[in-house]
C-alpha cells in the first residue's frame, strides 16, 4: 500500500510527481511597475509557488530578483496568483506541489 499521502506540498519533477502546466488562458501579464518603467530598468523574477490540487496557486515565496526595490517582486506575485494550472499528479492522483515561476519584465 505504501504510506499515507501527505498533506504537504511535494516537489514537481521529483518521485514521479509530474509538473503543472499553466492554464495559457488564465496567464495574467504583471503590471510593469512605474519606478522601473520611468528607470528604464528591465530584469526577472524567480518564484516558489504553492500549487494545490485544483490548480489554483497558493503560498508564494521570491527566491531571486534581479532588479530589487523596484516593484518587480510585487507585480509577479500578484499576476502568479491570479494564474490556474492543470495539478500535478502522482500515481495518477492530483497533489499539491512546489513549482518554480519564472517572470520576466522587458520593457516594449
């Protein structure tokens, strides 16, 4: 039977835990923050995202950010919650997993 499934969030990619894949529908664009659009100033988010077994996502947490103090954190956290996924799964089974987002800010 093997042990109980955990309650705690597992690790995509990682004893046969697939990975979410983002819903392209749901994809909210991050509101390029005005301190950095008037800086001119362009960089990257890295994320650790809580995704539940509906898809919805949950706890997140900045890992890096290449360009700090000007709103770039902010902005890809509040477009990430926002964004749904098809769940990861285990043994056929939908879990709740970590997975890692990355957001881009790139001026047009």
């Amino acid at each position: 039977f093997g042990p109980p499934p955990s309650m705690e969030p597992v690790l995509a990619g990682v004893a046969g835990v697939s990975s979410p894949v983002l819903i392209p529908e749901s994809k909210v664009t991050p509101d390029y923050p005005e301190l950095a659009r008037v800086a001119r100033i362009e960089g990257s988010v890295v994320l650790q995202a809580v995704i539940h077994k509906d898809g919805t996502v949950g706890e997140i947490n900045v890992l890096r950010c290449t360009k700090s103090c000007v709103g770039f954190e902010d902005a890809a956290i509040e477009a990430v919650a926002m964004w749904r996924y098809e769940p990861a799964s285990q043994n056929g089974k939908p879990v709740a997993c970590y997975f890692t987002v990355l957001v881009d800010f790139q001026l047009m």
